[in-house]
C-alpha cells in the first residue's frame, strides 16, 4: 500500500473558531442543497412530463409550468452555493484543494457544463410556443441540459469523497478513478431520489393547488390527480432511501463511524417514517388533500439535518488523523525554516568576519577530540583531511555512523543529530584548516 501524502498546511489562522464555523457550514450546505434538489429534480421532470405527454397531452402542460421555476431555482442554488464553497475551503483547504487538483479536467469542465445547463434551460424555456412544431428538438434541448445537470452533482460527490480519503490520493487519476470510490455511487443515486422527493412535494403544494389548475387550463387533469401524482413519486423514492442510505453506511469506510454518527443517522432514519407514513395516508385519501404537506415537511427537514449532520461528523472523524499529520508537518516545515533562516544570517555573518560557517559547529561539537596537528581523544585534522582528501562527504558518512578503525582509538560517537547540512559545513572547515599551516 502506497503511503498517505501528508502535505504541508497554509501556515494561515482561521477566521473564526471551528465552533461555529462548522454549524453555519452544515446550515449554508442544506440551503443550498434545497435549491440544487429543486433544480436537478425539476428538470428531470421537465423532460420526462414532456416525454409522456405524447400520450397525455395535459403533461406537456405541466411540464411547461414546472420548466418555468427553473431559471428561479437554479439562480438561488447558484447564490446560496457560494457560503458552503467558502466555508469547506476554509476549514477543509488542503483536503478539498487536493481532491479537486485530482480530479482537475472534470473541475475545471464544471464552468462550461453548468453555463451550458443554464443556458440550455433558458432556450428550453423561452422556444416553448416557437418549436411547438418541432417537439423532438424541443425534447432533445431538455435532454441535454439534464444530462449536463447530472454530471455536475457526480462531479461535487467524487470529490468531497475523495477529500475524506487522502490515503487514495496516490492512486486516483482523473474523475473516473474517483467515481469508483466507495460510496460515491450510492450517495450519487441517494443525491438524485432525494430531488425526486423535495421536487415532488414541491409540486404537491405548488402544482396541486385549485388556483393553479384553474389558470392552467387542463383537459383531463385535476387537482387531486396532480396531487396524487406526485405524492405516488414521493413516496415510491422514499421507499427506495431505506436501501439507498444502509448501502452508504456499509461502503463507506469503517474507521469514520462511531456511535455518535450512527445514533445521529439511526435518528434521522426514525424521523423520516412519519413523513413517508403521512404521505401514504394522502395516497388512501379519495381526493389526496394537501392536509399534512406542512407536517411531511417540517419532519423531512428534521431528517435532512441530522443526515447533514451525521455527514460532517464522519468527515471530521475520518480526517482528524491526517490533520494531525499534516499540523504535524506543518511545524516542522516552519522549524525548519526559521532554522534555515538562522543559517542563512549566520553563515553571511561568519563570511563577512573571515570565518568559515562550520568552524563554530567542530568547535561546539568537535574540538573536545580533534586538534590540528596533535592527536587528542581522536586523529588530527591533518590525518582525517589526509584520508579524504577531495572527499567531504566521506567525512559526513562518518560522522553519521563512525566505525571502529584502530586500535588505541575510542569509537567515536555518532553525530547524526547534527544532520548532513552542518556535517557537510564541518567537513569543509576540517578540510580547509589542514590545508593552511
């Protein structure tokens, strides 16, 4: 197994506490998603109440009126997009940054694909009554805005898993690579019957209001029937949760989950029988009234945020090692930099007085056994340069392990500790001196 990249952070506070930068994340994330849900489903429906509509002509009119509150929906899910983007790179920097270098062509292709969508979504929208004559195209247009739409959540789904496994980083190349993750499917299929759902029930309180119908002018279509419709979908999709959300938990890596994440999810999982309980007795109902919408609703709500929440607990948990490393990392880079800043002004001060920058490390570390011309504790300088005349590095390979070579000599200690960049000043000096009597 390849070992996990431990890179080093940027060396910057954050501009607020975790405590409530994390709050307002899962908050800014579920407002936003509700709109990308309305979006997504909306033009699922769009074309498929399109594609129907050849053998129910009332669909067409549907469709038509769901495609008008797209342009509404996408400009608020682009809008309320930009708080989780900023807060997820605040918190998650180098984890979300590196996912999205990974899977760079397919990042980057999200401006023009989601420009594409938008625009394909207005053409769709305002040529209704010009290519009456031309469905096919008309249909073909919406097609193709949907299936950009699509590609887009597959896209932010790859990645924000791929953010949570760094130890996949070595060997995912490409969007493709990532897909194939665990759980990246199962949370993509679970991203789309969730827009089924908050789609349908929008068009429970929206579509299926008497004053709509009135205005819209149906043949054969009622309130109740619209109702009825799209509560069927509702229920139908969320029927289908309860496979989509274990199938996550059992892909999903072992070492994220904890009893914390799982009573959180188990929580929400509980919640969400009532609402689909309460949708089921709107289907019994002869005339599929709109009675529990509010209540369906608001418990919905419930469950979504403890999934959002169960969500970024295990992000957090799953990460928490690798930031360590990475915190780990990062002080030593700055250790290590503010030492070699030091060496940096302490080598061009002993330069400017005339003194070599590794004669005060032999004299703090070396002097105690070696003089120039006599034999102390250890050989002179003039024998070791003898020795490796030309040849630094042997001396610092030494130094770094010394042996036992003569008898009547003590083994020199090791002095790895310095490291190779002070040994190799030392070696120069001890090469230098003898070479001047």
């Amino acid at each position: 197994m390849l070992p996990v990249p431990v890179p080093r952070d940027i060396p910057l506070p954050l501009p607020a506490d975790g405590f409530y930068l994390e709050p307002l994340l899962i908050v800014a994330f579920i407002a936003h998603i509700l709109f990308v849900n309305l979006t997504v489903g909306g033009a699922v429906y769009v074309f498929l109440l399109q594609l129907w509509s050849r053998r129910r002509p009332d669909y067409a009119v549907l469709a038509r009126a769901v495609a008008q509150t797209l342009t509404v929906n996408k400009s608020m899910a682009v809008v309320l997009g930009v708080a989780p983007l900023l807060l997820i790179n605040v918190l998650y920097t180098v984890h979300f940054y590196t996912a999205n270098a990974l899977t760079g062509m397919a990042w980057i292709a999200l401006v023009p694909v989601i420009a594409g969508a938008f625009v394909l979504l207005y053409v769709h929208k305002y040529t209704w009554v010009r290519l009456a004559h031309r469905p096919r195209l008309h249909l073909a247009i919406a097609g193709v805005a949907v299936a950009l739409l699509l590609f887009v959540p597959l896209v932010f789904l790859a990645n924000v898993s791929l953010m949570m496994m760094p130890e996949r980083w070595s060997s995912v190349a490409g969007l493709w690579d990532a897909v194939w993750l665990p759980a990246v499917l199962p949370r993509y299929f679970h991203f789309m019957s969730a827009s089924l759902i908050l789609t349908s029930l929008f068009g429970v309180g929206y579509f299926g209001r008497e004053k709509f119908v009135q205005q819209a002018g149906f043949e054969t279509l009622t309130a109740p029937n619209i109702r009825r419709f799209f509560y069927r979908i509702a229920f139908g999709t969320s029927l289908g949760q309860y496979v989509i959300g274990p199938t996550i938990l059992l892909t999903l890596p072992a070492d994220g989950l904890n009893t914390a994440v799982l009573a959180t999810v188990l929580i929400g999982a509980v919640i969400s029988l009532a609402p689909i309980s309460m949708m089921w007795l709107e289907l019994k109902e002869p005339l599929a009234h709109r009675t529990r919408l509010l209540e369906i609703s608001v418990l919905l709500t419930a469950t979504v945020l403890c999934m959002a929440m169960g969500r970024h607990a295990y992000r957090k948990i799953r990460l928490a090692p690798h930031q360590r490393a990475i915190a780990n990392a990062t002080e030593q880079w700055n250790s290590d930099s503010s030492q070699a800043a030091f060496n940096a002004r302490l080598r061009s001060e002993l330069e400017a007085s005339g003194r070599s920058v590794g004669q005060p490390i032999f004299e703090a570390n070396c002097m105690a056994c070696h003089a120039r011309d006599e034999r102390l504790i250890g050989p002179p300088l003039t024998e070791i340069a003898n020795i490796y005349a030309g040849n630094p590095d042997g001396i610092v390979t030494w130094a770094m392990a010394p042996g036992k070579k003569r008898e009547g000599f003590p083994q020199m200690p090791p002095f790895e500790v310095l490291g190779k960049e002070k040994l190799r000043h030392v070696a120069d000096y001890i090469l230098q001196t003898a070479a001047h009597k």
